[in-house]
C-alpha cells in the first residue's frame, strides 16, 4: 500500500509539474524552461543531501544515476522535438506508455512474477495511460502516422530506461543518487543548449514557473524513489506514469480545458488499476 502512495503521488507531482512546466514553456521556450528546472531541481536535491548528508555512495551508483539522469534527458528533448515534427497527440501516449512498459517487462525477470490481479492492474493502467494522454481530437487513424512514431518511441525509451537505472542506484541511497542524476541530466541539456546556439534569456515572467516546475520534478522523482524502494518497479513506474492524468485535470480547473470523453474514460480505467494493484 505504501508503495502505491507513493507512486500515485509522483504522478500527481509530476504532472502538476507537467502543467508548471507547460505554462513556463508558453512564456520562455522549452528548452529554457527545461535546463533552468533542472538547475532548480539540483540546487534544492543537492542542498537537502548536504543538509541530511547520507553516506556518499560508491562511484559505480554515481555512474549509474548520471547515465539514469542522461537517458530521462534525451526523453524529454526527443519527446518535445516529436511535438514540433508531428502529431502531439501521438507523441504524448506513445512515449508514456513505453516509459511504463519497459519497467513491465524489466520487473517480470528481476522480480517475483505478480499476480493475475496485478497483471489485469496493469492492462488498466496502460490503457489509461494511452487514453488520458489523448487530445482534444484523439488519434484517427493511427497508421496512417506510422512514421510519427520513431522520435515517440525512443523518447518513451529514455524515460522507461531512466525508471529502470534510478531503482537500481536508489537501492540503497535516495538523495545523491538524485544528485548525480540530475547532474547527467544537466550535461546533455547544457551541451544541446551549447550546440544548438539557443539563446539562455529568460522572460521576467517565467521564473515563479520555472521555479515551481524545478521543485515539482524533483519531488517527482523523490517519491518514484521511494515507492522503487519500498515496492515493486514495475508497479511504481506504471502508476508513476499516470502522470498526464493530474496534467490535464489542472488544465481543467485553471485553464478551463474541456476533457474529452476519451480522457474521462482514461481517468476511470486508472481508478480500476489503483484499486485492482492493492487486491
């Protein structure tokens, strides 16, 4: 049960951070919005483990957790660059429901295998998933943008392979392992930054945004950690991947985006999964 807590509640964070991180990205560019949240993110993370100060762990987690923070980084520039070059309503589903299956299937040979309750938990979460991630206007016809997918997938690749590397550094250690992540992650963004020539200004009006996404992802990231620690992987990443579902309520409640019926459907089938994954 406590497992389920806390991955519910990185879904929650992270799609509020989500949401944070949209509305930051309307006003700076999302690039920008992206490497100041990271810096955010690292500066509190690295502030409370100096604070707590857990022994620092061995130089084989460090790599470990740097490689989870560059592979979750190159889902998110995938991910975004998918948006500009094709649909956003495929980009979005495909890689958060790859980002869920890979721990799926990693955790059925690392683990005990679950029961046929968790496994049906699963199919609900997954399509769940894939609903509530839909927009206003769906996908169509699905295979008539096959080549949509390539970008989609290996985004969904890197967030599934970011879950899979940061439960295997946290094993043992919570918060310099999240250093070091964020650290990785950082490195590729700044030389993407660097590469691409991007400009580094901020709006004045983004900060209270950025900031508030930086704390947000990290407190994502907290509690996927913890419900890893206390759980099963594949559970946690399935639930944490739930995420889009808390986006997309906020943009009810304070944008006044209408959810389609599709969502509403997606929404219900991740109430089934939650109740079918504490059976």
């Amino acid at each position: 049960m406590l497992s389920i807590l806390f991955g519910l509640t990185s879904a929650a964070i992270w799609g509020a951070g989500d949401f944070t991180g949209g509305m930051a990205s309307r006003k700076t560019g999302a690039y920008r919005a992206v490497v100041y949240g990271e810096m955010i993110g690292l500066i509190f993370i690295l502030v409370v483990a100096l604070i707590v100060w857990q022994p620092i762990p061995a130089l084989g987690i460090w790599a470990l957790s740097m490689l989870a923070g560059a592979f979750g980084t190159m889902g998110i520039l995938l991910l975004y660059y998918s948006m500009t070059k094709g649909l956003m309503s495929i980009a979005a589903p495909i890689s958060a429901l790859l980002a869920a299956l890979l721990p799926v299937i990693i955790g059925i040979f690392t683990e005990s295998l679950p029961t046929w309750l968790t496994f049906l938990g699963f199919a609900f979460a997954l399509a769940a998933i894939w609903l509530i991630s839909q927009s206003q206007d769906g996908v169509k016809d699905l295979l008539s943008h096959i080549t949509d997918l390539r970008l989609p997938l290996l985004a969904g690749v890197g967030f599934g392979c970011y879950f899979v590397l940061i439960h295997a550094a946290t094993r043992t250690a919570i918060l310099w392992p999240m250093v070091a992540a964020r650290l990785g992650g950082l490195i590729i963004l700044t030389l993407y930054m660097t590469l691409r020539r991007e400009s580094w200004k901020v709006e004045r009006g983004a900060w209270s945004l950025i900031f508030l996404n930086g704390l947000l992802d990290i407190g994502g990231n907290l509690f996927f950690v913890l419900a890893g620690q206390v759980g099963r992987l594949d559970i946690s990443a399935v639930l944490s991947s739930l995420y889009p579902g808390s986006t997309v309520i906020l943009a009810w409640i304070f944008l006044k985006e209408r959810l389609s019926r599709t969502q509403w459907i997606g929404i219900i089938a991740a109430l089934i999964a939650i109740v079918l994954f504490t059976i």
